[in-house]
C-alpha cells in the first residue's frame, strides 16, 4: 500500500486563520510528508469559492519543491475545460523542471456548477473540451512540435520552450463512475478517485476497480512511470491513538466540511463510519480499513487530513501515525 496526501485547500473566512497563513501551513505540511515517507502531494484546483482556494496548484506546488527533495507533486486535478493546454504543459513542464522530475500530472473535466458559471463555459462540452485539450498536452509536454485544428483549440506549428525533465510524466484523470473509470483505463492512464464523494458504501469500490483494471489491461499500457500504482483512491483521513481522541479530533471538522462544501454529500460522523468512506479511528482500525481497501485491489491511497479548518498540530500528528503507526501494522 502506498500512501499520499492530498489536500482540497477548503478556506473558511470567517474563522481566524488567514488565506496566506493556511497556505504557509501547507507548505509545511508538505514537508514533513517529504521527510516522513509519503509517496506524492496533491493539490486541488478550484475557482470563485472557498470551497478550494488554490485557483493554480502550479504556483503552491513550485513553492513546495523549493522545499522538499524526494515527494513527488501534482495537481489533484487540474481541471482542462478551464484552461488553455499550451499553459497547462508549460505550468506542469515547470513543476517538473523545479521539481527534479517529481511531477504527477492529474487531470479532470470539473463538476461544480459554479465554476463552469464563472469561466463562461458549457457544461455540456466539458467531455470534449477535456478529451481535445488532454490529447494536446501529453503532446506538448511530451517535447512534440504540434498543429491541431480542432473544435475548442488551434495551434499551429505550436512546441514548447521547456522540456520536462521525465521523458513519460505520469498522467491520472478523476473519475466519478465506474463507466468512466473502464474508460479512463482503456485510454491507458491512470485513476484518480474520491469514493466519498459517489458511492454510498466502501463495498461499492471494489466493482469501480475491477472495471478500471479491466479496461487499462484491455488498452495493453505500459505499467505507469516511476513505479507509481495505477489508481489512487482518496479518503478523509484522520488517526489517532485511541478511537475516542480519533473522534474528538475529527467529528467537527468533518461535519464542518460536509455543512459548508457546495454539493458534498452531507454525510454525518456516524454516517461516515458505518458506510466505510473515510479512515477515521485508531491506528489499529484504520490499519484495518488499508487492509480491507488492499483486498479490494486498491494500490494506493491519498489521504485528506487537512479539511474543515483542524488545527494544523492535529493534521501533522495525524500525519505521523498513518505512515508510521498505522502502514507498519498493516505490513505486519
């Protein structure tokens, strides 16, 4: 089992905490998963609402490879009917360039209505602006000298001035469904996943792994760059030593999230731990959810752990025991 984390960068302006301390708490965050061991770091990409307030993960995800030498970084997603694919390739062809070849480029198409509303755009193009742009930038970034007419985008004779340093940057798109899942492993890229946010039940999950996995073996890809697991799934996370404290941490913060997040499902704290869909409680249970989740064919997992304004002492002791608690217990 491999484990990251990712971050949704949920802002609320009313409480104390400023926008620029919480990305400072980030950064440092993002260090201890660097010194602790944690595979990636991801953040989220989302616009015109505090429900994510880092419009640019390039720009955070630069500053945090100033900072760290080992954890590899990307966007979790970067969302292409939104954006241009010549900047996208050149924003991530940077990362990777400052970053060493660190870069982990995820992609999605967008879901919240609030966004398509502030950028002027079609919901109801969003699969074909984001199938066109992504074709565009594995190309791009790629090191290709590109010319295109299609239906959103034209380039003409367009190549990059920067070359990533990975001759194959690794590529996950986020799905919602299990059909989207079988396609997105039939194009041969990987999976992103956030099983809170769709299913009802963590039993759910297994049936969208298997048609995933079933698609990418159909599609005869190569296994993915760098040794990284396939599908990543995501899951509010937050370990403790005892289930009460693991209750007393978490039981506001995640009732905080679900109250205040546009379209999130409004899950209660009971509601959450009877269906499955986060890793809440001690390190023995939580080390027991990983083991339940391993059964399922899941590789690989992105912890939440900073959401619903926690204290970030609570987030960095979280941290500590998921990797160093928690994933031994699971290997032994």
């Amino acid at each position: 089992m491999k484990l990251s984390i990712l971050t949704v960068v949920d802002h609320y302006p009313d409480r104390p905490r400023d926008l620029g301390k919480f990305y400072r708490e980030l950064i440092d965050q993002a260090v201890l998963a660097d010194r602790l061991g944690y595979e990636s770091f991801f953040v989220a990409e989302h616009h015109f609402h505090p429900y994510g307030v880092v419009p640019n993960p390039a720009v955070i995800l630069g500053a945090i490879a100033e900072r760290t030498t080992r954890i590899r970084l990307g966007p979790a997603v970067t969302i292409l009917p939104f954006r241009d694919p010549r900047t996208v390739a050149e924003d991530y062809a940077m990362l990777d360039l400052l970053s060493g070849g660190r870069l982990v480029l995820g992609l999605g198409s967008g879901y919240l209505k609030h966004e398509f509303a502030g950028f002027a755009r079609d919901p109801a193009e969003k699969r074909e602006r984001f199938d066109e742009a992504m074709v565009l930038i594995k190309q791009l970034i790629g090191g290709e000298r590109v010319t295109h007419r299609g239906k959103y985008n034209t380039l003409e004779d367009v190549a990059l001035n920067i070359r990533a340093v990975q001759p194959r940057v690794p590529i996950y798109v986020a799905a919602l469904a299990r059909e989207a899942a079988y396609y997105i492993g039939r194009q041969g890229n990987g999976l992103f996943t956030i099983p809170y946010g769709t299913l009802e039940r963590i039993s759910e999950l297994g049936p969208l792994v298997a048609a995933f996995a079933k698609g990418r073996a159909e599609s005869g890809a190569p296994p993915m760059p760098q040794g990284l697991a396939p599908h990543m799934a995501t899951f509010h996370t937050h370990v403790a030593p005892s289930e009460a404290e693991a209750e007393a941490g978490v039981r506001g913060p995640f009732e905080l999230y679900c109250r205040t997040r546009l379209y999130a499902k409004p899950w209660s704290y009971e509601q959450i731990r009877e269906n499955g869909l986060a890793l809440f409680g001690s390190v023995e249970s939580v080390a027991e959810k990983l083991r339940a989740l391993a059964a399922m064919g899941v590789e690989s997992v992105a912890a939440m752990m900073n959401f619903g304004a926690m204290a970030p002492e609570k987030v960095e002791a979280s941290m500590r025991l998921l990797i160093e608690a928690a994933l031994p217990r699971l290997a032994r």
